[in-house]
C-alpha cells in the first residue's frame, strides 16, 4: 500500500473527504477546523504527522503553509458543494442529514470527487450566482481575511524573544482566569522550571487549585519527554492543574502524555493560541467591515 506522503493530491484528497466524514460524526456533527483537523491527525489511520507537520514557503505571498490545509480544504469543500456538510459560521462545521446517513466505503471519497466535478466548473466561473455554496467556496479562495491575520499573529508571536512569549504566555492564562503568582515563574532563576504559576478558583464551591504554566516558542513540535519534564516541575510546587503553550504543536506521544495520571495537562498550540487572542481581545482590535449583497451588483443593460 502506498504511503499517504507518496500519493498524489487527488488520492490524499480522498482519503481526507472519507476521514472529515468519520471525525464529524465521532465529534457529535460539528466541529472547528482546527479540532477536526486535530482529530484527523490524532488518530491511527495511516496519515503520518510529518504530513500535517510539513511546512512550505509560498512562492506568491512569501508566507509559510501547511500543504496539509490545501489537501483538507478541498476535500471539505467537495463535500460542501454535494451537500454533505454545511459551513454555518466562519471556522466550523457541521453534518447535514446526508452526511449522517451515508455508509462511508472505500470508494466514498473518489465518488464524491466525480459528483462534484461539474460542481467546481462553476465555481471557475466567477460570474455564476446560482449556488450559494459554489459563491462561498469562490470568496474562501480569493479573500481569507481571517487566515491573513491568524497568520500575522503566529509570525509576531515566533518573533519574540522568549521572554517576552513567556509574558504573553502569563498574559493569556490569566485572561482565562488564573490569578498569576508574581514570584513563582516570573524570574529565571529558582523558578522549578516554570514559565508562570497562578490559582484559579472554582466559582460553585470556592476551591482553589495551583497552575502550573509552560511556554515554549518553538518551530519544532513539541514531544512527550518535554510533557514529563513540565509534569516534574509542576511536581515541584504541588500543582493541580498545567498549562502547556507553545507556537508549534504537539506530537502524538505529547497528547498521550498529557493525559496520564491523575493530573491532566492542557496543551494549547498556535492554533489554539489564535482562537484565545481573538476571544479575550488580548492586545488585538476587531474590525468590523461588511460585504455588499446581490442588490448592488450591476445590472445586464
């Protein structure tokens, strides 16, 4: 059997349309993007993590990409187009009737890429406004505000030196509602290894529990020796709870680390890191723009 790597973007794409369908259905029908995708990559299906770790320079913007994303975002816009899936809010999907029913086979994937041939015709027709999906998918493509500025914000965050991520580490979880200790963590000597410590109290029955905070700025992902490590330290001042952050992500053996023992860690990588900015506004401003409807497009004389 080929290797998922080593095949080419239409068979990938396959594949991807069969696991998007399984993963909706096992996260209860509707899901982010990044929690799909993240599901996808968890799991024993044959996809490497050095597919979705991959990273390119775009020869057109000079940006960084994952090709992963590409290869994922076509597979959920077939399914889209067909009817399988809908996109009710910006990030997140969710299973339409259809594609709770469908029996998922191996061949699933290559028949929905020829149903929906005719499909991406008209998406190439940019003047086509009979299927709202199809318009949907055009703009997606020719303007991703929300990618551009996900994108800005993981380039200014990898650019900081580290000390200052680890202030902006301490910022986030205390906008989470951890009341940060000014002593422990903050200094980088005697700090046990940590990049920050807190408490955060429970608002049902007052109890306080000890956070422990880990920050990382780091292109590589991080791997289940740094998630023992970060478990020693938090050994070291009693802590209930961790926090581990960090601008990369978070390999296969990190996640299972994470949750061993009694005490499992939160991992936050820069996906999620993005979801929390744009969430508590921390150090961001939202612009709020409008997009002009069917009523003021120009008429056929």
């Amino acid at each position: 059997m080929t290797e998922f790597d080593k095949m080419s973007r239409s068979e990938q794409e396959r594949i991807m349309i069969v696991e998007i369908i399984q993963h909706l259905k096992e996260l209860g029908g509707y899901a982010t993007k990044n929690e799909l995708m993240n599901s996808i990559r968890l799991a024993n299906n044959g996809i490497s993590e050095a597919f979705f770790d991959e990273v390119k320079i775009s020869g057109r913007s000079g940006n960084e990409y994952h090709p992963s994303h590409y290869v994922f975002n076509f597979a959920i816009k077939n399914l889209i187009l067909l009817g399988y899936v809908n996109k009710p809010r910006l990030a997140n999907f969710e299973l339409t009737d259809l594609g709770r029913k469908v029996n998922l086979s191996a061949d699933f994937g290559k028949q929905v890429q020829f149903e929906a041939r005719p499909l991406w015709k008209s998406v190439k027709n940019a003047n086509n406004k009979s299927n709202g999906a199809v318009q949907e998918v055009i703009s997606e493509m020719k303007d991703d505000k929300e990618a551009d500025w996900r994108i800005q914000l993981s380039n200014a965050l990898k650019a900081m030196s580290p000390e200052k991520f680890e202030e902006f580490s301490r910022a986030l979880v205390k906008e989470m509602g951890v009341k940060i200790d000014n002593k422990i963590g903050v200094s980088y000597t005697n700090d046990g290894g940590l990049d920050g410590f807190g408490y955060i109290t429970s608002k049902d029955d007052f109890r306080t529990n000890r956070v422990a905070i880990q920050a990382k700025r780091w292109e590589r992902n991080i791997q289940a020796p740094e998630i023992d490590k970060f478990r020693g330290a938090m050994d070291k001042h009693n802590a209930e709870y961790g926090i581990f952050i960090t601008t990369s992500d978070f390999s296969k053996g990190a996640v299972e680390a994470s949750r061993l023992g009694t005490r499992v860690i939160t991992l936050i990588n820069g996906d999620d890191i993005c979801d929390l900015v744009a969430r508590y506004k921390l150090h961001v401003r939202e612009v709020v723009t409008y997009e002009l409807g069917d009523f003021y497009q120009s008429e056929n004389k």
